[in-house]
C-alpha cells in the first residue's frame, strides 16, 4: 500500500543517491568515467530501498527516524558497492580473466572490500551519514503529517 512515507523516503533516498555520487566524482575523479553507472545504481538501490525498507520501517520507529535513516544509508551502500563489485566481476569474465567459476565469484567481495577502503574518507562517509539521518527525520516528519 503506498503511503506518503515510502513516497517521501524513495525519493529522499533516490537524490541523496546522487549527491554522494557527485561526492565521490569530485574526491575521486578518475571515477567520472563511471559515474553514469554509479549514479543510476544509486537512484535504483535508493528508490527501492526507500519504499521497501526506510519508507515501511519508519511508522515502527519511536524516535525521530535518524536511527533509521542511517540504517537504509548503510543498507544503500553495502548494495551499490555489491552492485559495482559484480559489474567488475562480469567485466572480467567477458576479458576471460577467470578459469574457473569459484575465482569469478571470489573477486566480489574483494571488489567490495576495495571500493569500502577507497569511501572510507570523510567527504563521503560525512555526506552519506548526514544525508541518511535528513531523509530519515523527513520521513518520520510526513510518516506523523500524512499518516
């Protein structure tokens, strides 16, 4: 059932997508060239994530929603870095890179555990902790308006 919630966080969670992606552009800019695949990555992982997660778990919450809204900006970025950990991965079985299945599938969470260490610096964990606990206050403040 759609309510003003999921509404409010799909699209909350979906811009703040695009927001830490000009972050990492602008900290790392050799990732411009992948930047429309991240970017649609974001916008994906966040639309869903604000109408399947923040936007239904945030009628539950007894405080003010930023403890939920950093849990759906953890969720977002723990899928785009998988999302992107298995592009690379698909990149490398087109190039034959890999001889056996296993080392295809083994190179994911290393994939994830590179892109983790490359955000692990203050702009973008600033921006993402900041921006989740905005979309989760906003969505708990509709979630109480419209509900």
């Amino acid at each position: 059932m759609p309510t003003a919630a999921k509404l409010v966080a799909s699209i909350l969670l979906a811009i703040s997508g695009i927001i830490v992606v000009i972050v990492v552009v602008n900290v790392y800019p050799d990732a411009a060239r992948r930047s429309v695949g991240l970017t649609s990555a974001a916008v994906f992982v966040g639309l869903i994530t604000g109408w399947r997660g923040l936007g239904k778990r945030i009628s539950e919450d007894e405080g003010s929603g930023m403890a939920t809204g950093l849990k759906a900006g953890i969720t977002i970025f723990i899928w785009v870095i998988f999302l992107y950990a298995l592009e690379n991965m698909i990149a490398g079985i087109k190039d034959n890179l890999y001889y056996q299945p296993m080392t295809a599938l083994l190179v994911i969470p290393a994939g994830m555990i590179k892109y983790a260490q490359m955000a692990l610096n203050v702009p973008m964990i600033g921006t993402m902790v900041v921006l989740s606990a905005i979309v989760g206050k906003m969505t708990k403040t509709a979630d109480n308006r419209w509900s």
